[in-house]
C-alpha cells in the first residue's frame, strides 16, 4: 500500500524496514509535504543492511521544528509566518528518509 510518494519515487508500507506504527504521527507530515519534498542520491559508509548489494540511497531531508505542545512546523512555515525562529521556544527537529536504490526498502530517521 502506497503511503507517500515524492517525485517518482513511491513509498509503500510494506517495504518500510522498522516496526512502522513507531513513525505513524510522521507519515502525515511527509505526505503533507509530499508534493514539495525533493530527494538526491547518496553513498553510505558501508552496504546497506537491507540487501548488501549497494551503499547507495535516496534522502529526503525535512526541515522543521517542534513548539512547545510538539506541533511540528518547518521552517518554511515559520519564515513565511513572520515567527522569530531565534526567539521562540522551537526546538529542532529533522525528519530523514532513505530509500535504498537497489531493492526500494526503506527508514525513516530523526534529528533532534
């Protein structure tokens, strides 16, 4: 089942890697986004554990933050709001998909 899809990439419940009802609350931001998001192709360190045939990945970065009832805004939301991000009680918060370019699983991952 097809849960978001940025550009011509589709991202299906089935192929997430993790236990994906611990990422249900984000899923709704980035198909919100879905539409706006881009991705690019990255290298890892190493192989990918979900198939070791590639270490390369596709990223989709989502810029945002966290206010102080965890509301999630990104940053574009914020400037054309006019807010004071310097000033104001956000916190940061990074919402990171990969998607491997071999077989298609993929993660979500957080940077607070």
């Amino acid at each position: 089942m097809e849960l978001f899809k940025i550009k011509d990439l589709a991202f299906n419940s089935e192929e997430f890697l993790d236990n994906i009802e611990e990422f249900e609350d984000l899923i709704p931001i980035i198909k919100d986004l879905q539409e706006n998001l881009t991705y690019e192709e990255i290298n890892c360190v190493g192989d990918n554990d979900c198939c070791s045939k590639t270490d390369k990945n596709y990223i989709v970065e989502i810029e945002g933050y966290l206010d102080d009832e965890d509301e999630f805004y990104t940053k574009e939301e914020l400037i054309q709001s006019g807010a004071n991000i310097e000033g104001a009680r956000l916190d940061p918060f990074i919402i990171r998909v990969y998607k491997c370019v071999e077989c298609g699983k993929w993660i979500i991952d957080i940077l607070e």
